[in-house]
C-alpha cells in the first residue's frame, strides 16, 4: 500500500507538468502567429500606400524610410510602429472620403486594424515569460519526483537481492524487474499521459456552430459563441479571423469590438494547441451592435 501510493504520488505531477508543457507550447504557437500576420500586415501597408500616394513625392519619400526588413519579433514591432505613425498622418482618399486602409471592401484593414494585430502580437509576447515560468517549475518537480521514485526502486532492488539467494523463485522475480522506467520514465502509469505515449498531439478540428449575435446598441461589437471542443483535441484558445486576416485571438465565446454599429460582418475561427492552428470553421455572418 505504501508503495502503491509513492508511485501514485507521481501521477498528478506528470499531469501538470503535461498541462504546463502544452501552455507553453501554445503560447510560443500565438506568438508566432501574432507577428507572422503582423509582419504580412506591414508588407501590404507598404506596398498598397506606395501603390495608393504614388503621385505624391513626400509622402513617397517618407514610404522609402520605412523599414523593410524584419528578422524578429522586436525588429517586426519595431516596423509596426514606424508603419503605424504614417498610417496616421495619411490623408483621406476614395468617394465619398475615407481613412487609407489596406485591402479592398470588407478585407480592409484599417489603422486601427492594424494596431489591434499589434496589440495581440505584444500581449502574445508578454504571455511567454510567465507561462515558461510555470512550464520550467512543472518540470523542476517533474525531475524531483521522478528522482525520488527512482532512488526508491534502486533500494528496493538492493534490499531485495540481499534477502533471497540466486536461484530462489523470489530472486528470479526480484531479477526480471527492469532497471530503466519504459520509454525513457515518464510516469508510472499508462494512463498518466496519454499526450506522451501516443505520439504527437493532432491538430484540432474546426469549431463547430460558432453563431454571431449583435451586441450592445452602438457597441460596434458582435458577440461569438461556438461549441466547445472535444477533451482529446486539447484547444488552448481560439484565431479569430476576417476574410484570412486574423482579428483576434480568444479562449472561448467572445466579444469582439471595432465595427461600425449595423455593419455586416462575417467571420471564421481556427482552434489552437500545443500543435497550431486547425482549420476554418464554417462562415458565421452577424450584424454588429
């Protein structure tokens, strides 16, 4: 009994360390996400304002100083701003007038478009430290346990080989148990992981039944709610997106600001974990509040 319930004592460890590795996992997955689409964001500001202001020689001068490489995450924020504080000084264009935005009819991202994909890129980022903190503790007391079962095992072959002869029907048993944990040690049970003994976790499915609802009068918010996914599929959150730009990243149903009051709008949400992104949902089309 007492040996049974040291190595149950190493089954909730395993588990949140498991949960931990898969928070990070998916947190490093946003943050990629976050900034690729922020980085394809800039490319089109360039290319369409240069496109746009071509007949107008300062501000073509001023497109010409603006960044164009981007390595990493800082270099591609850094290029952000630097896009951002243009966006903002460009003049109106289009019949009737309109701010400058990229993209045509209902894929136009707008300055303020823009700078929400820089604020999810930032709260991505600032996501990492903390959950790789939780991750590298998960795995310190992970190590811990593990050692201590080990050591256990160890003694207990030890004791147990100095008790019975060669020969003897217990010794033989004593013998043919193995001196290495299977696969590596990752728990004592079976079923204390099944992420770690059945390969690599698959991509999510598609979220089922996401609806868009109005939201508060003169909100210019729609609110999304979807069926929740399966336990197996291990979703850490979910990309919202807008004719293929992302918009917003959630962990469920939401409410997502930044419309016009009555506009319509039509969106599409990808499941995310420790893996990536899944597929699109379905369209779900609403009225903004």
């Amino acid at each position: 009994t007492q040996v049974q319930a040291r190595v149950d004592s190493a089954t909730p460890v395993r588990q949140a360390y498991v949960t931990k590795k898969n928070a990070i996992d998916a947190a490093r997955a946003l943050r990629r996400t976050t900034i690729d689409t922020l980085h394809e964001a800039c490319i089109d500001f360039l290319a369409q304002g240069r496109s746009r202001f071509r007949k107008d020689p300062t501000l073509m001068e001023r497109f010409a100083r603006l960044a164009v490489q981007d390595q990493t995450f800082q270099e591609t924020m850094e290029r952000a701003a630097e896009n951002a504080a243009m966006w903002a000084t460009l003049p109106q264009v289009g019949s009737p007038l309109a701010a400058f935005a990229v993209g045509q009819g209902t894929a136009s991202l707008t300055l303020a478009g823009f700078q929400s994909l820089m604020t999810a890129a930032g709260a991505a980022d600032g996501a990492i430290p903390p959950t790789d903190q939780d991750f590298q503790s998960a795995e310190a007391e992970v190590h811990v346990k593990m050692a201590e079962i080990q050591d256990f095992v160890t003694a207990a072959l030890e004791l147990g080989r100095s008790q019975y002869e060669e020969g003897s029907a217990e010794r033989e048993i004593i013998d043919a148990i193995p001196t290495e944990p299977a696969g590596g040690g990752g728990g004592s049970s079976s079923s204390s992981s099944s992420s770690s003994s059945s390969g690599p976790l698959p991509l999510p499915g598609a979220p089922q039944n996401v609806v868009l609802t109005t939201g508060d009068p003169d909100s210019g918010a729609v609110v999304i709610s979807l069926d929740p996914a399966p336990p197996a599929e291990e979703v850490t959150g979910y990309h919202v997106y807008r004719d293929g730009v992302f918009r917003a990243a959630t962990g469920g149903p939401a409410i997502l600001d930044g419309f016009t009051p009555g506009e319509s709008v039509t969106l599409t949400m990808r499941a995310l974990n420790a893996t990536g992104e899944g597929p699109d949902s379905a369209e779900a089309s609403g009225t903004a509040g």
